[in-house]
C-alpha cells in the first residue's frame, strides 16, 4: 500500500528520539530499508542529526552528501546538527579538507559542536569558504581548541547568527583588536559580533573573553549555564545581565552561586545537576521560579531531599519540577510528590542525563529539553 512521505514522517517523528534524547539510528536505519518508499522519509530523519564525524567514518559521510549528485544535495540538505573533530588524526580527527567539504555541503546546518586538534588558527581562505556556505548557523559548541588559539574569535567574525554559544574548553587567548583575524576591509570590532541567547560555559573563558563575549548581549541573553564555580570576578560580568535572565543552571551551589541567584529577579527556571547539601535553597531563590530541575547524581548521591522540600515551599508560582530517577529511589520522594500533588505542580521524572543538550531555540516556557516539535525553528 502506498503512503505519502508526509504520513510516513508522521509514523517515525514520535519515536525519532530513545529515553535517553539521542536519535534512535537503528530503527530510522531499519525503517530506510523497509522499502523504496520510506528510504527517504527514514533517511531524512537519518541525515538531520547524523553521528559523530571523525576521522574513521569521516569519507563514507562525505560520499554520502556529496552534492555533486542528486542524492547526496538532497541528504546535505537535510543535515540540521554535526558533531565533528579535526586537526591531528591521532585523535581521530578528519583532515581539515575533509572538514571543510563536509561543511560547505550542509547549506542548512544549524548547530555545528566543533573539537579542533592541532590547529591554532584557520587560514583566511577557509574562513572566507566557510562564511558563505553556513548562513544558517544558529548555534555552536566550541569543545576543545588550543588555550591560545583565536580559533572562537574567528567562527564568531563569520557566523554573526550564532545565538546559541557552549564553550567546553579553556581559553586565555588575547582578544581581537584589529583586522587580521577577519578576510575582509571592515575593522572588527571591539566586542563580539554576536546576540546570545543561550551561553553555557563549561570552561569559563579569561575575564577579557568573558566581558567581549557578553557586553554585546545585554539585552539578548536569557539562559546561562555555569559549569564552574561563579567567582567573584566572573559574578562582576554577569551581573549586569542576571535581570534579564529567565533560565538559570548551575553544576556547583555554595555562597556565590547564591549571591547569582539572588541577582536573577525575573527568572522562571533554575536546574542544578546535584541536590545542595550545604548551603540552604530556599532563602535565594527568585519568587518568579516556575520550573525547577534538580538531578541526584551519582558522584554526589544525597540522600534526603530537604532542600528539595524547603524550596518547592518557597516558590509560589512553580508549576513543573524535573528529576533523574536517582530522586525516585529516595526514602524523601514521597514527601516530594504528594507535595506537588496538593499543589498540582507536574513531575518530570527523567532518564537523560543532564550532560545531553537541549534544543538551541528561543523558547516561550520551560523545560525546553528535545522535541520532533523543535525541527520547524532550526530550519
């Protein structure tokens, strides 16, 4: 019986994603050989979000877009997310050629997660090559260059739509002052030529990143994510931005990510990825709070969730809460949800680990996490 491609992505939209958010590539692989009608369909889900390029799959990947066919433009043209390493191929990086056609044969790539080795700048040519054929980018995830490499300078001088920003490595490297970076006459500027939305610092970068980073987003950034302990200098930089804030996460909780908090009077979600154990929740947290996620890990399983309790009872307007099924186990959850229950807040009991992103789109309500519904914003 035949079926229209429309209703056979129909079928396989709900189940494109596994309990852990990752596309499930067995069964999209399966369903593309089920027959010549549902190659396509399958294969479109397939190539949206492909898996990691490195060096050992790097050329059958590039075989398989190349966009001197029809097949391989139409498969291009279907990838949103890439997660590829280049640079030294003893870390099972493809050569920067190979990056560099893999690229220009995405035209509507939307999220590029980027480890580089071995390379401390990008010539002009290949920036100048690269500007042109990634006009769609949205978001990048910079996880590993070299401490002193201008590598993050010069992807931002090119891609000025990135809103969505994840640094994952350390950087020191001395900001842009001139024109040398940049193929082009116009002097760069003075900070970075980007709006952020979203900026999530798993490293964070020097003070003199950080403020180049930030002070062209002002008005523009609404979810931060720390990794790192916010420090008193890091707290100076931000706090100019924390009013505005709606989304908050955090790794670490102690006095100075309290003293953050307390800065972010308009925010509607906070995440921290343990359960705090010594400094108390409740006093700091914003009153504008309506989703809140915690995670019990297993590096530091607490065992009561007093904190827990204390702050959902401090939170007038919380209407969602997010757990990991660690919480479940605890001799507390009981507490916890018939507490919600009373109060008709929703719990969202969750296997993904906190480390898997969500979707880089500007969001009206929280949770934001990974949604088939999300593919109309990212192209």
């Amino acid at each position: 019986m035949f079926l229209p491609p429309e209703i056979i992505l129909g079928i396989l939209e709900p189940v494109y994603y596994d309990d852990l958010a990752s596309p499930n590539y067995s069964l999209l692989s399966a369903c593309s050989l089920v027959c010549s009608g549902w190659s396509g369909p399958a294969q479109t889900l397939l190539f949206r979000n492909p898996k990691q390029i490195r060096l050992h799959n790097s050329a059958a990947f590039y075989a398989a877009i190349d966009s001197s066919t029809f097949r391989g433009q139409t498969l291009g043209s279907c990838v949103r997310r890439l997660d590829i390493r280049t640079g030294r191929s003893s870390n099972d990086s493809c050569a920067l050629q190979e990056f560099t056609r893999i690229l220009l044969a995405c035209p509507r790539l939307y999220e590029l997660t980027l480890s580089i080795y071995g390379i401390h700048e990008f010539a002009n040519s290949l920036l100048s090559e690269l500007k042109e054929s990634t006009k769609n980018l949205k978001a990048l995830s910079l996880i590993y260059c070299g401490v002193q490499s201008p590598i993050i300078f010069q992807l931002l001088e090119i891609w000025h739509n990135v809103q969505f920003l994840k640094i994952g490595t350390e950087i020191v490297a001395s900001t842009p002052r001139h024109d040398e970076l940049v193929p082009s006459a116009t002097p760069v500027v003075s900070n970075a030529p980007v709006r952020l939305y979203d900026l999530i610092l798993l490293r964070t970068p020097s003070p003199e990143i950080l403020s180049w980073l930030l002070e062209p987003s002002l008005e523009s950034l609404r979810i931060l994510e720390c990794r790192e302990m916010p420090g008193r200098s890091t707290r100076a930089l931000l706090t100019p931005h924390t009013r505005r804030l709606r989304s908050l996460r955090l790794l670490h909780y102690n006095l100075d990510s309290a003293a953050l908090l307390r800065e972010c009077t308009e925010l509607e979600e906070l995440l921290l990825y343990h359960i705090p154990s010594i400094v108390p929740l409740a006093p700091d947290l914003p009153q504008t709070i309506q989703h809140f996620g915690f995670w019990n890990s297993i590096s530091n399983h607490q065992k009561t969730l007093d904190p827990i309790l204390d702050a959902v009872d401090s939170l007038p307007r919380l209407n969602v809460i997010t757990c990991n099924t660690n919480v479940v186990e605890l001799v507390d959850y009981p507490r916890l949800k018939a507490v919600c229950e009373d109060r008709n807040i929703e719990i969202i009991v969750t296997k993904v680990p906190f480390w898997i992103p969500e979707d880089p789109v500007v969001t009206r309500r929280f949770p934001r996490g990974r949604s088939v519904s999300n593919f109309g914003l990212m192209g």
